[in-house]
C-alpha cells in the first residue's frame, strides 16, 4: 500500500516540477524526468511479483538516480556560472 503513495508522491512533484520548468528554468526538466522515472519503477514494482528494488534491478534503479542527479548538479553548477535563468 505505501509503494502506491510514493508513486503518486514522485508523480506529483514530477508534474509540479515539469509546470516549474516551464516557467523558472528549463533545467527542472530534468528533475521531472527522474520523478517520472521513479514514480513509474515504483508502480512497477507494485503491480509485479519481482521485487524491482532487490538484486540487479536494484542496482539498476541506484544507478540511473545517481548518474541523473550528478547530471543536474553538473548542469545547475554550469548554469550558475553563466549566471543565465535558462
């Protein structure tokens, strides 16, 4: 039951942070991506029997949020030395 409130959970800040995007900076889209990435393995792991967060896809999963969020920093660092809001 808890797995179903966190994919709507990362579902929700995706949307949010998809709206924030198009107003503030298009940088956030890549943070909606990950959400939407999360909230989706979360429903999978809900609605099938293997365990999506055990084993390799376990490791998968830790993968692609650690290259995407130092995508981010590495993209949020280079936009705040331009000084650019886009």
């Amino acid at each position: 039951m808890l797995g179903y409130v966190y994919t709507c959970l990362w579902a929700f800040i995706a949307i949010y942070l998809f709206f924030a995007a198009i107003k503030v900076n298009k940088i956030l889209f890549l943070g909606a991506g990950l959400f939407t990435f999360m909230a989706v393995w979360w429903f999978v792991n809900q609605i099938t029997e293997v365990n999506l967060f055990d084993g390799t896809y376990g490791i998968i999963f830790r993968v692609v949020v650690a290259v995407v969020l130092a995508l981010f920093i590495i993209f949020y660092v280079i936009n705040k030395k331009k000084g650019s809001d886009n």
